[in-house]
C-alpha cells in the first residue's frame, strides 16, 4: 500500500508541474517570478528527472514515449530558467510559449487517457 501512495503521489507532481509549466503566460508579475525562478526550477529538476519518470513508466502510468517527451521538456525548461529572463520577456518569448503548449498538450494526452500505457 505505501508503494502505490509513492507512485500516486509521483503521478500527481508530474501532473503538478506540467500544469505549472502549461500556465506560464497568464501568470501575474508576482506568480510568475515565483512559480519559474523558485517553483519549476526545483521541480522541473526533480519531478521531470529520469529517476522520478522511470518507476511510472515500470508500473504503466505513463507510457514510454511520454517519458521522452517529459524528459525533453525538462531540457528545454531548465535552458530558460537559466537565462533569468525579465517576467514580461517570459511572457513574450517563444520558446517559454512553446514549452507552455508542450506542456499542456502532453498534460491532456497523459491525464486525460487513462488506458493502460505502452512500454
């Protein structure tokens, strides 16, 4: 029982922090500053790493192949944050719009079928 709490609790922080990434552009100045340089920087880190990702995709609630997908967008996450951009910049940047609809297209694809994965 404690296994499945761990793994529940893993599946609702990559929920969590693709729901943080997917909201970026309508953030206001002050959740903005918060949520990218202290909230997705820790958790973009840790949640989207390899070690948290693997034990989901071992136990079929997330299919390989958005494993990859998680893993890229940590990539390119981790590249903005290091640019330490101004919060109006953020909004008005590609990439970071990008990673937005990134996030939030695999969030749908992820959460919303609830099939079994494919390893």
């Amino acid at each position: 029982m404690i296994r499945d709490l761990e793994l529940d609790e893993r599946y609702d922080w990559v929920r969590a922090t693709l729901e943080h990434l997917a909201s970026v552009p309508s953030l206001t100045d002050d959740d903005l500053g918060y949520v990218v340089f202290e909230g997705l920087d820790v958790d973009v880190r840790s949640c989207l790493h390899e070690s948290n990702l693997d034990p989901l995709v071992t136990v079929h609630r997330l299919p390989v192949a958005a494993k990859q997908e998680l893993l890229e967008i940590r990539s390119s996450c981790l590249s903005l944050i290091d640019r330490r951009q101004m919060w109006a910049e953020i909004r008005r940047d590609e990439q970071w719009l990008d990673l937005s609809r990134r996030s939030a297209r695999v969030l749908r694809e992820i959460f919303t079928n609830t099939s079994e994965c494919d390893t």
